[in-house]
C-alpha cells in the first residue's frame, strides 16, 4: 500500500499542474455512469418482473450513499491524500458493477440493489471529493476552472456511458445475462480508466503549496458544520439541486406530457434527444459557470442560480406549453444552472473556510445532494401522480411542482444572500509563512474573503495589517 501513502504522491519539482484536472477527469468520468441508470430500468423491469419504483432503488440508493459516506469519509479523504480516496472509489464503485452482474446473472435483485446501491455509492461519494481539495492547491488563482473541470466530468459520463451502455444491450440482449455481461464489462473497464487517475494525480509539494495558496484563515471541518455559512450553503445547494434533479428525473415524460394535446406532440424519439441535449447542458454549466465565477465572484454566481433560475421556472410554468424551443431553452438554462452549482460549491467553500480541510467541508456538504436526490423527484412524481388521478393532463401535470421549485430557489436565494464571513472565534491558529512569501491570487474570491477576514480579525502581523489598512481602509483593533 506504499504507493498510495500520501508522501508518495507529492509532485517531483517541475511537475506540470495541467496534469492533474485530467487524473480528476479521469474519475469523474468513470463514476458518472449513474446518471445513465435509467437505460437499465426498463430491461431490468422486463427481465426481472419487478416495479418501476423498483428499478428506480440502485440509483437513489446510489445517490444516497454518494452524500453519506462523502460526509463520512470526508476528513479521512483529507488525511490519507488523493491517491488513497482515488483507488478506494476504484475499489468501490468498479465491486458494485461487479456484484451487479452476479446479481443479475443470477436474477437476484437485491444483489444489484446492494452492488449498485451502496457499494458503488460509497465509490461514488469517495470519489467525488476526492480531487477537490487538490485541484484548488494546485489552481489557487482559478479555484472554480478547476473544480468546473473535474466535476464537468461527472455530468458528463452519461454522455459516454448512455450510448454505450445501450449498444451492449443490442448487442448482449436485454434479458438478465445480458444485463450481467454490460455491467461485468462496465466494470472492467473503468477499473482500468480509473487507475489512470490513480497514477497520474499528485499533490503540490509544501514549498509550492506555500507560495501559491493565500488562504488569510483557515476552518476545520469540525468548526465548519458549527457556522451558519454553512447551513445556508448547504439550503442553497440542496434547493438548487432539487430545481434541477426534478426535470432531469423526468425530462423525457415530461415533454411528451407538456404537448401531448397539441397540434404537435412530442414522439418518444425526439423527447430521448431532448435527454441528451439537458445532460449537455448540465455538463457544460459546470465548466462555463464555474470559471465565471472566478471573475464575478461566487456570491453573484449564485445569485444567478437561484434568481434566475426562478424565473426561468416561472417562464416554463407559464408559457411552457406555447412554444417548443422555449421549452428547450428554458430547462436547458435550469440545469446549466443545476450542473453550475455543484462545480461551483468547492471554491465557494475555499472562500468562506479557506484550504485547511476543504474536501472534508465538501463531503459534509454533499448531504444536501441526499436529500435534494429524493426530495426533487418526489415532488415531481407525485404531484403529477395526483394530477393524472384527478383526470389532469398536459402542462397542468407540472405547474404545482414548478411553483414549488420557485419557491424553494427563492428561499435559496435568500440564503445565499445572507451569507457573510466567518467569524473569526472559528479559524483555526495562525502558522502561516512570512506575509512577504505569500503570493495573493488576482481577479479571484480569494482577495474577497481577505478583506471579509480582515474586517473581523483581532489581531494579524503588522505587515498584513499595515497593508489591509492602507488598500482597503479597514480599521482594527
């Protein structure tokens, strides 16, 4: 187990930092195949005679274990290093394709539940944070490009594994052996693709470190879950994810549903391409949206999130079934925004609680992706579930869920708003270098959360103080 002893990962001097997003990359895309789960719901419903809500468990499970065991493992990810967490999650999540595919050559459900569900969960919550806190010592100047592209990668692997998962499908068969040869293949290969990023990934070496992250203070996770800025956080995150899971969940019905009385409903065909256009955009709010908010600032980033998406909702809820390419355009912005959020979220956590322990405050985190992973589809499944029972059709299938959706990014937007500093009692002690070694990153949250800092700490070396006081007028004790 040397090789994955966090001292054998530090960068040899010269080491060239681009290197890493693609080691991240290389997990995210692999653990990404659970947002194409839904290509085995119905082969799985036909060959097993099981419900839909049955077939639906794996995944939710899957999501479910995906925040717990970040939440847990968190501070252990932290401690071991990225190379640790990296082939864990290999282990995890490569084991529960596997245990699948006996569960399903053998036609025992519960096998895939268990596989799927909560050992490949455990990989896919390990493996998530498991680069965040590295790419944001290497990439100190440009923390949300950093985590954009690494997290792009998990929004993005149903892109690859969708389609592929569906030819091996034709070419296997759809009963339960064929199910079991894709998920024995799913998981031989990405063992292989994963073990890319397990080698290549590597952590800064303490000098680097030093002069490239500026964090002013820094916060444990233990003190993090004690502050109020992260329970907004965590309400921001959760309604965000929950805006965006409830169409992602039932985005195909829910366009056939939408024109379905109208002069030119929707085939099942188009609305499968509508799928891949929203995965599209998910993948592509999470770069795009993350690196602006290196320039703008993650509290204005968010505001765009929550505000806009809001109204965006609003439009879809009132206008939706007027026009076809509205309603493209419209759920493509929400889950734009949906994807934006999560890349978003580890940079505005280095902003808020500093470098120290930010994967671990991440991982705590990513329990409001548990509960938004449950709460977004019910809201949406059942309303329309009501809705049909009441003799409902069409748009009137949805429009309560969207006035509940606006609701909930309206108390979001709220809750970012009332985001501020972290009061000084929660930093941990200073040990940092001579201010004069420290180079400050430009043009970046970084600079926003020393001067939030500096309003609020008692007391700092004098060179920091004499050049806070001088730049930003701010008056200490």
């Amino acid at each position: 187990m040397g090789l994955l002893d966090r001292s054998r990962t530090v960068a040899p001097p010269g080491w060239n930092r681009w290197l890493v997003p693609p080691a991240a990359l290389a997990i995210h895309l692999s653990i990404g195949q659970a947002y194409a789960w839904s290509v085995f719901k119905t082969p799985l419903e036909k060959s097993l005679g099981i419900t839909g809500t049955a077939s639906a468990l794996p995944f939710q499970l899957a999501i479910v274990m995906l925040g717990l065991s970040a939440a847990v493992g968190g501070t252990v990810v932290e401690r071991k290093g990225p190379r640790w967490a990296m082939f864990v999650s290999l282990v995890c999540f490569c084991s529960g394709l596997l245990i699948s595919a006996v569960g399903a050559f053998t036609q025992q459900y519960w096998l895939i539940v268990f596989g799927y569900g909560i050992v490949g969960g455990i990989g896919l919550g390990i493996g998530y944070i498991s680069p965040v806190s590295t790419l944001i010592k290497w990439f100190p100047d440009r923390p949300g490009m950093a985590t954009g592209i690494a997290i792009m990668g998990f929004g993005g692997g149903a892109l690859i594994a969708s389609p592929w998962s569906t030819s091996m499908l034709e070419a296997f068969g759809k009963d339960a052996g064929g199910i079991g040869q894709t998920f024995l293949v799913h998981g031989l290969v990405y063992a292989i693709f994963m073990s890319v990023g397990v080698a290549l990934i590597r952590l800064p070496a303490k000098e680097v470190e030093q002069k490239t992250v500026a964090s002013a203070f820094n916060v444990s996770a233990k003190n993090a879950i004690k502050t109020p800025q992260f329970w907004c956080l965590w309400i921001v995150l959760c309604f965000n994810v929950t805006a965006g899971i409830g169409i992602l969940e039932k985005a195909a019905p829910m366009l056939v549903d939408f024109f379905k009385n109208t002069p030119t409903p929707v085939a099942t065909t188009a609305a499968a391409g509508f799928v891949a256009l929203l995965s599209a955009a998910n993948m592509a709010g999470r770069i795009v949206w993350s690196s602006t908010s290196d320039l703008v600032g993650r509290k204005n980033i968010y505001r765009l999130y929550l505000g806009v998406g809001a109204l965006v909702y609003l439009t879809i809820a009132l206008a939706g079934s007027s026009s076809k390419p509205l309603f493209v355009i419209s759920a493509m912005v929400i889950l734009s925004f949906y994807g934006g959020g999560f890349a978003t979220v580890p940079a505005y956590l280095k902003d808020l609680f500093g470098t120290f322990q930010v994967g671990a405050i991440h991982g705590r985190l990513l329990t409001a992706w548990s509960v938004a992973g449950v709460l977004g589809p019910l809201i949406v499944n059942r309303i329309a579930d009501i809705g049909k029972s009441a003799g409902h059709t069409g748009p009137d299938l949805y429009t309560t869920s969207f006035y509940i959706m606006i609701t909930l990014l309206v108390v979001g937007f709220i809750a970012n708003e009332l985001i501020r500093p972290v009061n000084a009692r929660f930093h941990e002690p200073a040990a940092e270098p001579a201010a004069s070694t420290v180079k400050k990153p430009v043009g970046t949250d970084e600079e926003t959360a020393a001067k939030w800092n500096a309003a609020e700490a008692e007391a700092e070396a004098e060179a920091v103080q004499s050049d806070v006081d001088s730049q930003e007028g701010v008056v200490r004790k």
